[in-house]
C-alpha cells in the first residue's frame, strides 16, 4: 500500500523550474504544498495553483523558518522536502512508493548536474541528504544558510535504486547570479558564530580548487568538474573576504 505523502516546497522566483519538479511528483504525491516568498516578482504562485497544489504566500526570514511553516501546512502521514531545481528519477519514484519499515526518516542519493553532466567527483560522489520523513518525527533546525531536519527516531537509507536529480545552477550565468546571495549570508553566518577573517584564509582559493580538482578528482568529471572546482574556490574565498568587510563595519 502506498504510504501517504506531502511533497514540501518553497519557492521564490522559480517559474523556470517549480514546473518540472512538480511533473516528477505527478502521481506519488498526495498532497503538494507550495510556500511562497511573498517577495516573488513572477508566476511561481500562479503556476503552483495551477498544478492543483496547496499555496501560501509568507515573508521570509530564514531558511529553517520558511520550511517549518510549509511544514505544518502538510497533513499527510509522510513528508518528502524538495527543492524546485531537483527532480525524483523514475527508479526513486519506485522507491518511495513503497516505502515502509519503522524509521523515522530516510535518506535519499543524490545526484548533482552541472553544466551537462553528473558531477561523479569532486566530493560530490554518493551524497546523500534526509528528506523523507515521518510528518510528526521531524523539525527543521538552522537559519540563514544549511538548514536541516532534526528527526525523532531511526534514521535509516532508503530502500531500492534511484535518486533525487539536482541541477542547482543551469550555467556559469546563474551560479554567479545566485553567488552575491549566498556568499553574505555565509559571512553572516560565520560573523554571528564568533569567526573572525585571518590573512591565512586567502589561501583558500588556491587550496580549495587543488583540493576539489586533483585531490578529490574532480578532473575526472571533464570542463564542468574543473569549472566546478573553481566556482567553489572562489565562493569559499569571498565568504572570508565579506567577513572581513563585515566586521570592519561593527
């Protein structure tokens, strides 16, 4: 029997891909619900509703916050997160169709695409992240950056093949669209935890892309792992370098 299911979403901005996302959960999904930034300049409501999914609009504040609240719009006895710019491979929709046991939650493969092809090294081989969950047994923890869930019980792998798709930037374009965003909110973060800028931390942008491109092997993964390599260097380094330019303004 298939257990009963709320896909859990928040969006903001995402009419190019909230569509096919919402296609992969076609048919596994009891219930979709659709938290909206209420900042959304284009269709992404629109588009929601029209998918017959649960919407409501909220300010955000953090990322755990935003989740907790379309959390608790869910009714259904499980919960599956997932983000607009992934999508559940036919193998994984099997998978979580018939999910059963006495876990609280479980954890899903994934897979990460960019520029044309899965990225196999580079350290994003075999990751793998808890978004299945018992809709009573889980909690979303964190803020700004890196939210997660904390669960009530057994954490278990999720039985059967398949894995969630996940294309976080469609090109070089949107990574650095999306790189300003990101990058203050982990100064932020690391500013609020007490971290403080070191002259040592240039050297991250050197160390990081060696590190992501010859010592985990992300050459392997052609142009898009090197390239790969590189973005993260960079996006390593200037969340220091806002850190300094944060706290010289305290």
């Amino acid at each position: 029997m298939k257990p009963s299911l709320s896909a859990l979403i928040i969006a903001k901005n995402e009419e190019r891909d909230l569509p096919g996302c919402l296609e992969s959960l076609k048919g596994l999904a009891d219930e979709i619900v659709v938290l909206v930034d209420d900042a959304t300049a284009d269709r992404t409501g629109e588009l929601a509703r029209a998918a017959g999914c649960k919407v409501a609009l909220r300010a955000f504040d953090n990322y755990a916050a935003q989740r907790q609240a379309a959390l608790a719009l869910c009714t259904e006895d499980w919960v599956l997160w997932i983000d607009c710019d992934e999508r559940l491979s036919a193998e994984l929709r099997s998978s979580l169709a018939k999910v059963s046991g006495d876990a609280a939650a479980y954890d899903l493969p994934f897979e990460v695409r960019f520029l044309g092809r899965v990225l196999r090294f580079g350290g994003l081989g075999g990751e793998h992240h808890v978004r299945l969950f018992r809709r009573g047994k889980a909690r979303f923890v964190g803020g700004e950056l890196h939210e997660g869930l904390a669960i009530d019980g057994l954490v278990d792998a999720l039985p059967g093949a398949g894995s969630v798709l996940h294309e976080p930037y469609k090109d070089i374009a949107d990574y650095l669209s999306k790189l300003d965003r990101y990058t203050s909110l982990g100064a932020q973060k690391k500013l609020a935890a007490g971290q403080r800028f070191r002259p040592w931390h240039h050297l991250l942008l050197p160390w990081e892309f060696l590190s992501g491109a010859l010592l985990k092997l992300g050459f392997l993964d052609g142009f898009p792992g090197v390239v790969w390599a590189g973005l993260g260097a960079f996006y390593t380094w200037l969340k220091y370098v806002k850190l300094k330019e944060l706290q010289e303004r305290k």
